[in-house]
C-alpha cells in the first residue's frame, strides 16, 4: 500500500539552489539542500509550514512523493 506524503520546497530566487524544510520547531524552521534529509510530513502539516514561510521572500511549494506503507 502506498501513502501519499509531502515535502515543502522552498526557493528563494535569483540563482540559489531550492532548499527543503528539514525541521520545524517553535523557532525558525530549519531548512536543507539534501532532499533525502527533507521532513516527509503530512498534507495538514505541510500547509501550515507554508504559511509560516509565506511573509518571507521565498516561494514554498508542496511537493508530493509516494510513501510505501
């Protein structure tokens, strides 16, 4: 059986590489390159990630993988 769970996806613009959310604490949420250290959350948490991000100067995205159960 397959789940479907999500990666947050950030870029910020001009030539940087897009980073993944890697951690989020009541503090700034920690952010990697390495897709493989990414946070696999689910939709709900997902969303709410984004909508921190949102203020910044960055673009956050969903970005949905398949999970084997």
């Amino acid at each position: 059986m397959k789940n479907i769970k999500f990666l947050v996806k950030v870029n910020r613009g001009g030539t940087r590489v897009a980073q993944y959310v890697q951690r989020i604490d009541p503090g700034p949420i920690a952010m990697t390159t390495n897709r493989k250290l990414a946070l696999v959350m689910g939709r709900f948490t997902a969303e709410d990630a984004i909508k921190s991000l949102q203020n910044s100067r960055c673009v956050p995205e969903l970005e949905s993988i398949q999970v084997t159960a």
